[in-house]
C-alpha cells in the first residue's frame, strides 16, 4: 500500500469542498476560508484527521447545489493554517489521493459529506511509462528554461524527475494553463501512459512558442530594451506551486504557472465578482512589449471570458492607482482588475496620513461615536455623522449577511484623495472614514463618515458628497447573501 493510500485507509466518510478548481495530488493548494459552514468543517477536520475533499464544482455554470455522486475529486491534507482575528482562516493543503464519490451522507452537517472509494493509477508497463515520463519532463523543461530566460534568468528551475511517472504527470497538468474541464479529464485518468500523452501534445504546442519568445526577449535585452512583465505573488511555503496561483497564457499559446520561481513577486489580483467570475484571486501575467493596460485588458478577457459581462465598466488599476487605456505597463508593475466598486486585516489598517484627518478599513465593530469624537475641534460649530449599517431587506429579498472585499492599499489610498478633494470642495475643518471588511451581521455599522466644520451647512454637503464618491470610486466591494442565493453588488463605477 502507498503512502498516498495509507492516508485514507479506514476513511469511509469524507467532508468535501467543491470549488471551481482542481487539485491533484501531491500538490499544493492555499485556500481562505471564510464561509460559517466551511469554518465548521476546517475545525472538526482539524480536530480529527487533517483531510477533506476537494471536487471541482461550478455552481455559476451547472446549475445544482452540489457535484453530483459518482463525481471524482482529491483528498487534501491541511498542512498549515493561519487563523485570522474574525474567525476566517488561511490553510495550506496539498493533495493526497484520488477519490470517487458512491453516495452522499446526511450527517446533520452544514456542509457536505460523501462516502467515497479511493484509487490510484493502474499498474502499467514500466518502460513504456519511462519513455513517456521521460519525453515530458524534457518539454517541459525546455519551456520552464525559456520562462527564466524571459525572466532574466531569475529564480531557479524546478525540480522534477522522469523516476516517478504518475507524479511527473500531476505536477505537469497542474502547471499547464488550460480549461479547468480538461484539468479534470486528466485528474480523472487512471491511466499514467494516457495522461502522459495527452500532456505530451499540449506540450508539443505550446514550446516552440516559448522559445521564440525567449529569444527575442535575449535580442531585445541585448539591445537594451527589456521586456515587460507582471508576475505574481510568492505561495505560502516558498516552494514551486503551480496551484497557488493561476497563469494568463501569453500571445495566445497556452501558459504555465511557475510560481515561485522566475518571478518578479508583483501581485496580479482580481476582486469582488471579478474573482468569483475567473475563479482566481491572483494570476501571473506575461505580457508582449510594449504593453499597456489596454493590451492587459484584452489578453484577460480573452483568457477569461466570464469577465466580458462587465463590458466596459470592468477597471483596472497598476500601482494601486486607477488606469486609463494607455497606461505603460513595466516590469513588476502591480495589476489590478475589478467590477465597479458598491461601497460598500487584522485589527483595525490605518492610513499613514500625517494630518487630522483619518482613514481605515476594520475587521472589527465600529464605534461611530468614537469615530465621530475624534473630528471635533473648538473651532468647529457643527459635526455630521453618517452611520451606514447592513439592512435585512433588499428589493423584497431577505439578507442574511454581508460581506465586504477591498483591495485594501489602494482603498485607503482613494480614501485620503477623498480627503483631499473634500477640503478643496467644501470649507470644513476634518474629515475621517472607517470602513468595516469581513462578514457583517444585519444591523452592524458599515462604514463611518464623520465631518467637522465651522458652519454646518459645508459639514452635510461634505459627508453627503464623501459617501457619494466612497461608492463610486474607493475599490472596496459588498456581496449580499440571501436564503436563496448570494450576489455581489456592483456599482456606479469611474466615468
């Protein structure tokens, strides 16, 4: 019995996690966990065995609650956790072993519970799977050595090996960029020679490219003019991962995920409905010289094309900063891609202003008449406080919750230009936001906008103006979750 086998041996009842991704053993898999009922399963399971199973499920593309019986997943094993003050938590897992569900279990659980059979490959011919293993380890090297050269050689190449054909084969398919549905075609294999070949002829599509890629990168460098690039993010261990974060496919040819390695560390992320529509919270992005963000635009939506439904209220922000169409885009230069804002960390995030005035994003409850307090001065005649709260009912639909994304650099960034533009428009004395992130419970405060003023005509006009502008422009995104459903609200957005 293998090792991968022993894990599971005696586990007949297996909590999963469907998720429009897919997981194949032996790799990792960083998820943040912030829903009640997945908060549940993350502690029983950490209090019994450490796994559960990952199936990849798309709720927005099927139609149904939950995959069906009979579907196949893999197994995780949490390897890290990283609790956060408001109860959601960071994990590592990395997985384990292949299952197939046989039926599903009602345990009087929140969340689902399956019986499942657990397999691996099928015994086969060894040379014939040398040979195989030993073909697509040499592709994939040679893309994985264009990459570093594109990437001005740095990082180090991955470590694989052609002795282990089955794992050569999970960690190949987990780094290729391509449908998420052919991802669970080869997961689903039982054969490592079929696997093996199906790998080889994306692989043989996609090389050629890369190295001429890679060349011309050399030219231009010799030239003096480096290519450009946005890379992502380093994954939690420090180690290769393929799975922590998802790769955009250059000019057209399919991509890799190579994270951690010939990276330039600079997040890609995406936010609010724009993460539920591609399923990623970061991507890594090659893009052709010169680049700009309208060219970033296009090879996205192109890569995913649930993000067209946005048309052209879809944003984007390099540097934390707003974007027009024809902004350069240069090597470590961070991305950022979300719908338009709805208005609506640990602890509270404060701005690093050096003036009176004040500007946080907070994981816990707001005290508005502490927020309120801290813009009074002698000089002012009339202090306004808007305190916004999360409301039960919408459009005839029963909330149950809140939840509030930001982008959180830029949100305070946007926060003090508010700020600013507040003081040039209206004759007030301060001005100070606090607004919450995380899960919001029915009648909990939002978001605080105190305002202080000599006179308190300018106070109103001010904290009215500044609620305005928060919805419209500050990147920071509210998802209402109903008893029949869930749904990110988008907003007015830039014009």
């Amino acid at each position: 019995m293998s090792e991968a086998m022993d894990k599971v041996r005696g586990v007949r009842e297996l909590p999963i996690f469907p998720l429009p991704v897919v997981l194949f053993p032996g790799m990792p898999m960083p998820l943040h966990i912030f829903e009640e009922r997945y908060r549940k399963m993350l502690y029983d399971i950490r209090a019994g065995n450490n796994l559960f199973g990952l199936s990849y499920f798309d709720v927005s593309s099927s139609g149904k609650d939950a995959p069906p019986a009979g579907h196949i997943g893999c197994v995780a094993e949490v390897t890290e956790t990283q609790a956060l003050p408001d109860g959601r938590s960071n994990i590592l897992a990395v997985g384990v072993v292949r299952y197939e569900v046989e039926s599903y279990i009602e345990r009087g659980d929140s969340y689902l519970v399956v019986r499942a059979n657990y397999f691996e490959d099928e015994d086969e011919n060894e040379s014939a799977l040398s040979s195989n293993s030993q073909e697509v380890a040499k592709m994939f090297m040679r893309v994985a050595n264009s990459i570093r050269v594109m990437n001005d050689e740095r990082g180090n190449l991955p470590d694989i090996s052609d002795t282990d054909p089955q794992r050569l084969s999970f960690l190949v398919a987990a780094a290729l960029e391509i449908e998420l549905e052919t991802k669970q075609e080869l997961l689903e294999l039982r054969s490592t020679t079929e696997r093996l070949n199906r790998l080889r002829d994306l692989l043989a599509r996609v090389v050629t490219n890369y190295e001429e890629r890679a060349r011309l990168h050399s030219v231009a460098k010799g030239n003096g003019h480096g290519g450009k690039r946005s890379s992502s993010s380093e994954p939690l261990d420090g180690s290769w991962s393929a799975i922590s974060m998802r790769s955009v496919p250059p000019a057209g040819a399919g991509g890799f995920s190579l994270d951690g390695y010939f990276i330039n560390h600079s997040p890609g992320p995406f936010f609010g409905a724009a993460r539920d529509a591609t399923g990623h919270e970061e991507i890594d992005v090659a893009l052709n010289s010169p680049a700009n963000t309208e060219t970033a635009r296009s090879q996205i939506l192109s890569c995913f094309p649930n993000l067209q439904r946005f048309g052209n209220s879809l944003l984007f922000a390099v540097n934390q900063e707003y974007a027009q169409p024809e902004r350069e885009i240069h090597d470590g230069d961070e991305l950022a891609l979300f719908p338009p804002v709805s208005g609506g960390s640990a602890g509270i995030v404060p701005a690093s202003f050096s003036n009176p005035d004040f500007f946080e994003l907070t994981t816990d409850s707001i005290d508005v008449g502490k927020v309120a307090r801290r813009v009074i001065l002698p000089e002012c005649g009339a202090t306004v406080t808007l305190d916004g709260y999360a409301r039960e009912w919408t459009k005839g639909r029963r909330t149950l919750y809140l939840v509030y994304d930001a982008y959180e650099p830029m949100a305070l960034s946007e926060m003090k230009r508010l700020g600013d533009q507040a003081h040039e428009r209206f004759e007030i004395a301060h001005i100070g936001i606090v607004h919450r992130t995380g899960r919001l419970e029915i009648g909990e405060t939002s978001v605080v906008i105190a305002v202080s003023a000599p006179h308190r005509r300018a106070a109103f006009e001010a904290c009215e103006w500044a609620i305005r502008e928060l919805k419209r422009t500050v990147p920071i995104w509210k998802k209402e979750v109903f008893a029949d459903g869930e749904v990110w609200v988008e907003g007015e957005g830039r014009r």
